[in-house]
C-alpha cells in the first residue's frame, strides 16, 4: 500500500521566518546557515553575508513522521534541506522536487512557479502541500492538471505548522483510499 505525497516547504511552514526577529517561538531551536554569496559595498570591497537565521522545532520531525505520507522536499533548499533541515527535525534524508529551471521564476498565469512540478512529481499519487505561498489560481490549477487528491494548504509564514494544520494533513490521508495509490 503506498502513500500519499507530503511536499514539505521550509521556509514558512517549518521555519516561521516572518515571526518577530527577536522573539524565536516556543519550542523552537535557532540554527544558522552560512551563505557562500558576497557582496560589494560602497567602497569597491567584498563582504561575505551574514549566515542565514533558520528557526525549527524539533517535535515537528517527529509528528510528521507519523502522518501517513511518503515526505518529500518542495522547497528552493532543495537537497540542502537533508544536509540542514533534516536532521534538527529527526528526519531521514527525504527526496526532493528538483525545480531546475523553473525555480523562483514568476509564471505569466499566477500560478505559482512550484505547482507545476509539483503536479508533475506526484504523477498520479494523491499529494498534500504545506507551503505559505499558495493561491487560489493554484488550487485550480491543481484541480485542472492532477487526477488525484491533492490538498493545498497554506501555513502563516509567521507563526508555522500548528497542531491544527498537522490535523488538516492526517483528516486528508486518512480520507484517502490509499489502496487504489501508485507509486
């Protein structure tokens, strides 16, 4: 029996980057990322970037592991959130939704420029997506181009994944008929 699909974002749903700075949230641990870019200054000189302040809570590894769904990566960290992000959660090295050309690039209809991979990706496996990016358009796309299930639901940035939203995901795959899922 397979499961279905949890494309999992980083950066809103696991990491609540757009809570207050200086206030990290309960129950969360601060991890900090080195960046490999630079920058030039006013003076002609080159400057490393600060490292990148990531927020996780642990236990979140941990519930999402027992949902019932394959996990994988939906996020512009791409394999990086298994060397990262992965195992300050607990998680196993998860697949990833490998954006190539498509990454960060605004699409002409709306819709937003993961959705489309996404679709591609699941195939024809029910999928749920947590990412604070979603839009309707993107729910009808979904509708339009996916022949299963696919639950789209979107996380405040500010405060992260929620017992409530953890709640949502397992009433999606306990809806599900899995035994009718391909892998």
């Amino acid at each position: 029996m397979n499961r279905p699909l949890l494309f999992l974002d980083v950066d809103g749903p696991l990491n609540p980057y757009a809570a207050k700075p200086e206030r990290r949230p309960d129950g969360y641990t601060t991890i900090r990322v080195p960046r490999n870019e630079t920058h030039e200054d006013g003076r002609g000189l080159l400057h490393r970037r600060r490292s990148l302040r990531v927020w996780l809570n642990p236990e979140h590894g941990r519930i999402l592991l027992q949902l019932d769904f394959a996990l994988c990566w939906a996020t512009t960290w791409m394999d990086d959130a298994n060397r990262w992000i992965a195992p300050v959660l607990g998680l196993p090295e998860l697949p990833f939704v490998d954006f190539g050309d498509v990454l960060l690039k605004e699409r002409p209809d709306g819709v937003h420029w993961k959705t489309g991979p996404l679709v591609d990706y699941a195939g024809s496996r029910p999928f749920a997506w947590v990412d604070d990016e979603q839009s309707e358009m993107d729910q009808t796309y979904v509708t339009a181009h996916h022949q299963a299930p696919g639950l789209l639901h979107h996380v405040n940035p500010r405060i992260g994944l929620r017992e409530h939203d953890f709640h949502t995901l397992a009433d999606f795959a306990n809806s599900l008929d899995t035994s009718r899922t391909t892998d």
